[in-house]
C-alpha cells in the first residue's frame, strides 16, 4: 500500500464544501471519482480541513492509499484529466509525492492558513464575483488592523464560532490574524493550529464593522470578553475565504505571498 500526499486547488462556488455529501457535489467526492477513474480503486481522501459550501482553497493537502504503486507525476496528471473532465478546472492536483505510512493530511497538520479578500469600490467586479467579498464603501484598514491585535494569542473563542460547532472547547490559540490594503483590495491572514466553525468569517465579519465605523476599534476585544456570538458582528460571506495552505509535521514552513 503506497499513502500519497497532494496539494489540491479549488473553485468552492462550484462545491457544498469539502465534505462528501448525500446529495450535491463536494470536492472530496470529486477527488474520489477522479481516483477510481485513474486507478480503478476506490480509497477515502482525506483532507487538512473542511471548507464550507462556498469557500475556496489555495493549498488544501489531501491523502490517499493505492494498493498498486505508481509514480507520482502520474497521480497527479491522471487524476487532473479526470477533474477536467468531470468539473473542468473547479478543482485541481498541483503536486503530488509518496507520503510515510503514518503520514495523515488531518492529523499531520499543525498549522492551517486562511485568507480572506475583499473588494471596496463603488463598481461591483466584472470577473471573480464569487471570489471575493465586494463592498462600494471604503474601509479603514488601519483601524481594522488595530482591533484585530487582541485576538491574537490563546483565548476563548465562544464569540467567533457559529452555532452548530461540534468543538469540545473554544480556545483556540490564533498564531497571527493582519489585515492588508492596496487600493481597493483589503485582505485578512488568520493563521492558527485549528479554527471553530466559521470563526474566520466571524471574526472578519467584526473587523468589517470596525473598518466601517459602525463599532470602534475596541469593540472586537469586548466581543471576546463576552463569551456570548452575540457579542461579536456579522458572518463575512463564505466567497471571499480562503484556505490558503496547510504546514504538516516536518515541513519548511515557507510564508506565504500576500
């Protein structure tokens, strides 16, 4: 049995997550077809993590066992011929590599990356509609930044996470969370170990309010104190997440461009 490990890309609008589902299309599921089109074996792929309907990736890692070897450069053309086929280029393999027996796309991870984009100007975007969040009105993205800070570091995430989430716990330690601007383009980096369910969106969703001036630059902060999601703002829709790459055990650990 020969466990290999890829790199996945993905269009999410074009998926109900990443998660097999009874019905609609998920992108586990097209990676599943996909393999027992080249392979003629029907492995479980499992991933670094389970984007929402919606939410894109940069850098999902995924694994799969195949009992009959195969190089991996094969892996991943073959498998990209049967994506193209069945879902054109809504999702695609970038690298593939033999992995250790104990290597677990999940639980090998030990640091998982979003990013998160949005468009302010008065104009809505021609292309890339459901690739980023659009807002006519202007941010301030210093200020945003700003409130952000105090997020960052060990703390009780009850505020972020939605309801439904299946956590045991809502500490969650958030190794870095900035916000960028250029021109009209504001992006958000959360990076930690793991995240609630939708804590990213909810946090981006706050520092929205900060960035509009409909709560001031504290008011993140107060919201984690509080313990309650009704404390914090408003979910950020899923289109302009991103999961942008997963640090597995032994890793460089590169930093990502911006």
């Amino acid at each position: 049995m020969t466990r290999y490990r890829l790199t996945v890309e993905y269009d999410g609008s074009r998926f109900q997550g990443w998660q097999r589902q009874a019905t609609g299309a998920s992108v586990q599921a097209a990676l599943e077809t996909a393999v027992v089109r080249y392979s003629g074996e029907a492995p479980t792929v499992y991933g670094s993590g389970r984007t929402d309907t919606g939410v894109h990736a940069l850098g999902q890692v995924v694994h799969f066992d195949l009992a009959r070897p195969r190089p991996p450069e094969s892996v991943r053309m073959g498998l990209n011929f049967h994506l193209a086929r069945a879902v054109g280029s809504a999702v695609v393999v970038l690298d593939c590599n033999e992995a250790a027996p104990d290597f677990h796309a999940r639980f090998s991870t030990v640091e998982r990356r979003y990013l998160y984009r949005i468009l302010t100007r008065p104009s809505p975007p021609a292309f890339g509609r459901d690739h980023v969040w659009w807002m006519p009105q202007a941010l301030d993205a210093d200020a945003m930044a700003a409130a952000a800070r105090p997020l960052v570091g060990l703390h009780d995430f009850t505020s972020y996470r939605a309801a439904g989430c299946q956590a045991n716990t809502a500490l969650r330690t958030l190794t870095e969370l900035a916000v960028g601007h250029a021109g009209a383009h504001v992006t958000v980096h959360a990076r930690a170990p793991s995240f609630l369910y939708k804590q990213v969106r909810i946090i981006v969703g706050t520092l929205v309010d900060v960035g509009l001036g409909r709560v001031d630059v504290g008011a993140p902060a107060r919201a984690l104190a509080a313990r309650s999601r009704s404390a914090a703002g408003p979910t950020a829709p899923a289109r302009g997440l991103y999961f942008e790459m997963a640090v597995c055990v032994g890793d460089q650990s590169p930093v990502p461009e911006p």
